[in-house]
C-alpha cells in the first residue's frame, strides 16, 4: 500500500525511506508512530518527526544539530534549510543520521542549498562574540540619559542661586530681614520697617521731625515718643539674663582677665540704661499735658530697671578688687552682699518686683 509524503504529499513506495520527487527523509515504517510528534527549540512550533528545520524560524529540528552548531550558524544568517540526504548515504546505514554525519556535509556550501545571507560588519554594527544572538543585551540608554538631564537640573538650579542672573536674590534677603523685624521687633532693637514709601500707586513722603532738647512734644508727637521709650525699656530684659548668666559663671574665677570679660556685659548694659533715662529727662511736653504721669511712669520703670543692672555691678566691683590667682570662694558672702541687701521681705529683689508689678499697667496709652 502506498504511503503519502509528508512533505510534497506525493504517493510513494510503502517501504521507502526517502521521497523520490523531494527527497525527504520518511525512516522506516515502525521508526515513528503517527501519533509522536517533537517540538522545536527556538520557537516551541510542533514538528513533524521526520522534520528537518522549523518552517516557521528556520531552527534545525531537534537531534540534527548541536547547539553550539545551530547558534552559529542563526548568527551568520544561515537558517533557511539543511542538506538533503541521498540514497547513497541511506543505503550505509539502517538509522537516523547522527548530526556528525550531517555535519561533514552541511559545513561546504556547495554541497548543500543553505541560504547565505551576507553580514555587513562595521566598528559600530559588530556584534560581540559573547552576545547571545537569541537575547540581544539590553543596554542602558534610557538611565544615563535621565541622569544627565538630572545633573543638568541640579547645576542650572545651582548656578541661578549662587550667580542669580535676575538679580532677584538681593530682593529676597531684604524681604526676609522685613519679615524678622516684624516678627521680632525687640531683637533688631528698632520698629519694623513699613516697606517701600511707595503706596496704591502714589508717592508718599513722611515728615521727618528732629527733636532737640527743647522741643516740646504734645498730642500724637508726645504719645508716639512715650511708646517708643517704653518700649525700649521692655527691650532691656533680654540682655539683662545674659548679665545675670555672665554673673553666675564668672564672679568667682581667679583668673582676673576672666572675670573682667564676664563682667563687661553688666557695665556696658548699665551704660545703655542710663543714656535712656537721660533722654526720659531730655523730653519736653506741653503745660497740663496728659501725658505728663506716663512720662513720670517711665521715668521709674528705668530707674528699677537701672538699679537692678548697678546692684549687679557693685559686687562685680568687689571681685575685680582681688588679684590675679585669688581663690575667691572664701570672699563670696562679701562679693555677693550687694545683692543681698537688695532683697526685700519675700527674699527677691525689690526693684525687679516693682518693675514687674507696674510694667504692663504703666504702658502709655493715647489720650
């Protein structure tokens, strides 16, 4: 009975092993059953068993060739078919042929029919010799072109901020220092700056008034300067716990050049509440003015806070009368009397208490 071809679909002898119109390999009757069939290796298409390559990527069927064979040859572009066998090489022998024997033929091109496609190789089409030709490697083009444009970033920000082109970084500090003034006024020792004199579009110029010692202040004029001498009464309570920090630390080292540097502090401080308490009597106000009890007010509120500095320079002048390399802790209930008879009933000392039962009462309000 004939059998059919599998290949050119062509009757042929029921006991021939190879085609005589294609020349395809068709084994022996028992060799493989109908119902086996294999898979290819590259792509995973169903192959016949008798197949030779993969119709469908050109991979030789499983058996044929090896895999360092098949991977170059796909490299070179070789991968449109294989050798066919003869009759003569079928009648030497009873089984498949083993891929040695298939290679000795297949490596001459002119013994077989494999399709030859030239590869054009360049300094920048090379492929490396250890590249898988099935997996190409992925190179990271993507990353290093997001890390520049990142660097590029960083270094233009950078450049805007220290060179600042646009001149816009002068601007920026100056608003900062308008906006700390006005959150501390007592720290930067003046009244928060009003900003540009510039207002709704209009130039608008502020009258400036010199005062002297024989200016006489009434209605809005007398208030504003009472506020703002009471204001820089308050001011004095910052500096005066660096005085009493300095005090503590300080009043009973031997070394003297040490304790005249802490001591500065409370003399310099006791020179700026003075110069205030002079202006106090410096300011002139208008006969029956209401506000003659503020400036009477103020003037005490300076005077406790005055004495509370002095007491603190009167015993830094009894340390500062010892020499150099004095052990002064068996003085100490001598250096510290100024202060102790400063203290009232209660054990504080008095001015502090008077100042802080009549500072916020005291405040000059406009009348």
């Amino acid at each position: 009975m004939p059998l059919l071809c599998p290949h050119c679909h062509t009757n042929v002898p029921a006991d021939a092993t190879v085609c005589p119109h294609c020349s395809a390999y068709l084994g022996t009757p028992t060799s493989h059953p109908a119902h086996e069939f294999i898979f290819c290796e590259g792509c995973g298409a169903r192959l016949s068993p008798k197949a030779r390559t993969c119709p469908k990527c050109g991979r030789p069927a499983p058996g044929i060739l090896s895999a360092e064979a098949s991977a170059s040859d796909l490299a070179a572009g070789k991968t449109a078919s294989f050798p066919k066998l003869t009759d003569e090489v079928l009648k030497n022998r009873s089984s498949k042929p083993s891929a040695a024997e298939v290679l000795d033929v297949s490596l001459d091109p002119e013994k077989t029919n494999v399709l030859k496609i030239p590869v054009e190789e360049s300094a920048g089409s090379k492929r490396h010799t250890d590249e898988d030709p099935y997996h190409r490697r992925k190179r990271p083009y993507g990353k290093v072109a997001a890390a520049l444009v990142t660097l590029a970033l960083v270094g233009g920000c950078a450049y805007m901020v220290v060179a600042d082109p646009l001149g816009v970084m002068p601007r920026f500090y100056a608003e900062v220092q308008r906006q700390a003034a006005e959150m501390f006024p007592s720290r930067e020792g003046m009244t928060p700056d009003t900003g540009d004199a510039a207002t709704d579009g209009a130039d608008a110029t502020e009258e400036t008034v010199e005062l002297t010692d024989d200016t006489v202040l009434s209605g809005e004029a007398a208030y504003d300067r009472l506020l703002e001498l009471y204001n820089q009464i308050g001011d004095f309570q910052d500096p005066l716990s660096d005085v009493i920090d300095d005090y503590n630390g300080g009043f009973l080292l031997s070394n003297l050049e040490r304790r005249r540097e802490a001591s500065s502090s409370a003399y310099a401080l006791r020179d700026q509440v003075q110069a205030l308490r002079d202006e106090l009597d410096a300011v002139r106000l208008e006969q029956d003015s209401p506000y003659a009890e503020d400036l009477e007010h103020l003037k005490q509120l300076a005077t406790w806070m005055y004495n509370r500095v002095d007491v603190l320079c009167q015993s830094w002048d009894i340390s500062l009368s010892y020499p150099d390399g004095e052990r002064l802790s068996q003085y100490q209930s001598e250096i510290s009397k100024p202060l102790r008879e400063a203290l009232d009933a209660s054990g504080r000392n008095e001015n502090l208490t008077l100042f802080e039962e009549n500072y916020n009462s005291w405040r000059p309000r406009e009348r």
